[in-house]
C-alpha cells in the first residue's frame, strides 16, 4: 500500500522541481551570452576558421540533454504515472 505524500513531501518535491526548471534555465542564459561571445571571438580574430562551431554544438548537445531530463517526457506523454494513465484509457476505450 503506497503511504499518502504529506503536505510537507509535496512541498520538498516541487521545490525539487523549481530547483531543476531554474537550473536549466540559468544553463540556457549562460549559453546565450557566451556562445555569441565566442562567435564574435572567433570570428574577429581568426575568421578563416570557425571554430566556435564545436563550442555551440558541443554544449547544444548539453543543454538539449539537460532540457529533455527536465521537460521532455512529460512533453511527449510519457510523464510520471504515463503507464497508470494510458492503461485506464485504453481499459475506457474497451468499456464502449
């Protein structure tokens, strides 16, 4: 038997959750400010080779990785509890 989340474990949990969606934010305006830095870096002072492609892809692949753990299973569905959800639909959709 699953206990009940008290007030207080509701409470830690969406703090947890703020947490994770400021943290992920804070990565996305870091990389805004410093990727554009180094693309004028790079190409001011050595504009035959643009290499500030590696830094923006590289931390890209990050930052995406980052907002998928945060935001992208509940975007495509598959959120907590998905399976729960999916089996009580599916279990209606026999019911008619």
């Amino acid at each position: 038997m699953k206990p009940e989340n008290t007030q207080e474990q509701r409470y830690k949990k969406a703090l947890k959750r703020v947490k994770d969606i400021k943290g992920f934010y804070t990565h996305l305006t870091i990389y805004c400010l410093v990727i554009p830095t180094l693309i004028f870096i790079n190409l001011k002072f050595e504009p035959h080779f643009h290499w500030f492609w590696f830094s923006a892809l590289g931390w890209g692949i990050g930052l995406f990785s980052h907002w998928f753990r945060i935001f992208g299973f509940n975007l495509f569905g598959f959120g907590q509890n998905w399976e729960e959800k999916k089996i009580k639909q599916i279990m209606e959709k026999q019911d008619k």
